[in-house]
C-alpha cells in the first residue's frame, strides 16, 4: 500500500518501497476534498521527508491534520534523539511553516526509518537508563522545536525480545 509523502494543490507524491512517484491530478485537491478514500472528518496525516528535495513551504497543510516531520537519528552512544545539522534550520521552523496555511494542523517529529540501525533501537531499548535518556530527550527535542507530538518508527524489531521492548514497559 503506497504511503502518502507530501501534496500540494495539484499533485500528490508516494513511496511504495524504495521508489517514489508523483501524480498530478486531473483536478485541483482541497481540504474539502477526500484525499485516497479519506472524509472530511478523518484523520489526515502525510511525512515530509528532509531529504525529499520538496521544500517545506511548498506543503499545503490545509489538506492534513497532522504531518510528520522526518526523520531525526538516535545517537546510540547516549540512547538521545539527534537532528542532523544540515536539518536544524528546516525541522525547527516546519510546525512554524505549515501552520501559516493550516493553523490547527498538529506536526509529529518522527525519529528512525527505513535507514536507521535496529540495533541501536534495540540497544537503547534493553535497559531502563538508556529508555530514560531517550524518552526525556525526545520530548525535550520535540518541545524545543515546537512539534506537538512524537512518532517511534523502529523499522523493524526483529525477535520477541525486541518486540518486547518496543512497549517501553518501565522507564
């Protein structure tokens, strides 16, 4: 199932795995208008990827009502979100950026991916000290930068153990 990256008035871009697509559409897309089988009143969301080449203000938020913003990294020496520096600038002013069209549209900093090390999830996952230092720099990071909320994308635990660990069962 493909997910929906970003869209503008005109166009909408998808991954379906490794490859990306873009579509542009017949007729013009409104927040008004179900986007994929979506009402009105649903929950609307879309990633925004930095290394997209799609500018920020280009987003039209007026068709969401939460975008993530990713991804950020895990620095596995001290289990704490890190931003690139080559991100800083972008991911500290993208709740600022599309809340200029969409107001109440809710932005999520998502850390890991696709890219990212399982290992060092499940490194910072195995111990409470380490889940500590992440969980209290995460929300730290996310507040500084004014998302409103998070989103863990550990792809993917690969044993029970791990699996166990993604529920953070004690901190």
């Amino acid at each position: 199932m493909p997910i929906l990256l970003v869209a503008s008035s005109q166009t909408a871009q998808f991954k379906y795995g490794s490859q990306n697509t873009s579509i542009f559409l017949n007729s013009p897309i409104s927040a008004s208008t179900p986007l994929l089988g979506w009402t009105k009143n649903a929950v609307r969301a879309a990633y925004w990827f930095s290394d997209s080449g799609f500018p920020v203000s280009d987003i039209d938020s007026t068709l969401f009502t939460h975008l993530f913003c990713a991804f950020t990294g895990l620095n596995p020496q001290t289990n704490r979100f890190i931003i690139a520096s080559e991100n800083q600038a972008r991911f500290s002013t993208f709740t600022r950026t599309v809340q200029q069209k969409n107001p109440s549209v809710k932005t999520l900093l998502s850390i890991g991916g696709g890219d990212a090390n399982a290992t060092d999830f499940d490194g910072m996952a195995s111990q409470a000290v380490s889940r500590k230092s992440f969980i209290d720099s995460a929300i730290r990071l996310a507040r500084s930068n004014n998302f409103h909320g998070l989103d863990l994308d550990w792809e993917y635990p690969s044993n029970a153990t791990q699996d166990d660990q993604l529920r953070f069962t004690s901190c």
